[in-house]
C-alpha cells in the first residue's frame, strides 16, 4: 500500500544505513500500520523495545544494540515491537530491513524465539533464512529463523 501510495521503495530516496533514511522507510509506512506508539530513533529508555541485550538461542548473549542509532522504533497496537532501517545492500535490491519483537519487551526476548528479522526486495518482504540455514536450531544465535517459522508453521528448531 505505500508503494501504491508513494512510489516503488528504490524511488523512496533511501541511502542505506542512516537515520534520514529509517525515518523516511517509516513516515512512508506508518499510514497503513495500527502503530500504538513511536519511539523515534532513540529508544534508550525502553519505551517501545526490550531495553538490554537479547539473548541467542544457544544461550549466549547478543551484543546488538538497537535501542539507538540508525533504527526507527514504534509498537503496534498488538503489542509487536518493530525496528527498522535502510540496509547495507540498498545497491543490490535489499532496500529495507526490520526486526520484530512479536511479544515487544515480555520473555523470552530471545533471537529466533520471539525476534524474527525480514527484509524487503524486489517488491517483496522476505523473512530471513531458508532451508539450509545453519543459525536456526538450539546451538545457533537464532537468526534466520523467520522463514523457518512461516514456512514450517512450526518452531520445531527449538527441539
């Protein structure tokens, strides 16, 4: 709806991974989102995401900070909680990425247990992974576990 609404995202003007741009992807986005409350580019205080470090699925923690920087924050009305930026390969078709906190700040907090990153490309939002990913299973760190969850229907990498 915002391509059909603003343009096809490589005419949005996003440059990669600034802030011009993570907040340009979400003033285009925001008008067909049920959003409960924006948090801007600095959730510091926790307002919209966990605040802390979350954890992997092998039980290490992850050393990411999105709570500042170049991630535009806000939570839907669901309670999801969703960061998200231009990306790093804006050149080659990847225009877009987000995270997406399902349960926002509640447990487990937990990198391919309730945080799923997806992208966008080629008019396509696309979740993270495939069948041979090697990083969504219990010795993993959890990423890429986006498209095993819909396209499974099922979080059996856990087991």
């Amino acid at each position: 709806m915002a391509e059909e609404e603003y343009g096809e995202v490589p005419g949005w003007g996003i440059t990669g991974l600034d802030a011009k741009s993570a907040s340009l992807i979400f003033n285009n986005i925001k008008p067909f989102l049920k959003v409960a409350l924006e948090c801007g580019l600095d959730d510091s205080k926790g307002r919209c995401m966990y605040p802390k470090n979350y954890k992997m699925l092998n039980g290490q923690t992850y050393g990411g900070n999105h709570a500042i920087g170049n991630y535009y924050k806000f939570l839907l009305l669901n309670g999801a909680g969703i960061w998200c930026r231009g990306d790093s390969n804006y050149r080659s078709g990847s225009y877009i990425v987000c995270y997406i906190d399902v349960n926002g700040k509640s447990q487990p907090n937990t990198i391919g247990k309730d945080l799923f990153d997806f992208y966008y490309s080629n008019g396509s939002i696309v979740p993270v992974g495939g069948p041979d990913e090697n990083r969504c299973n219990k010795n993993g760190d959890g990423w890429g576990c986006a498209w095993q969850v819909l396209h499974n229907q099922n979080m059996n990498y856990l087991h």
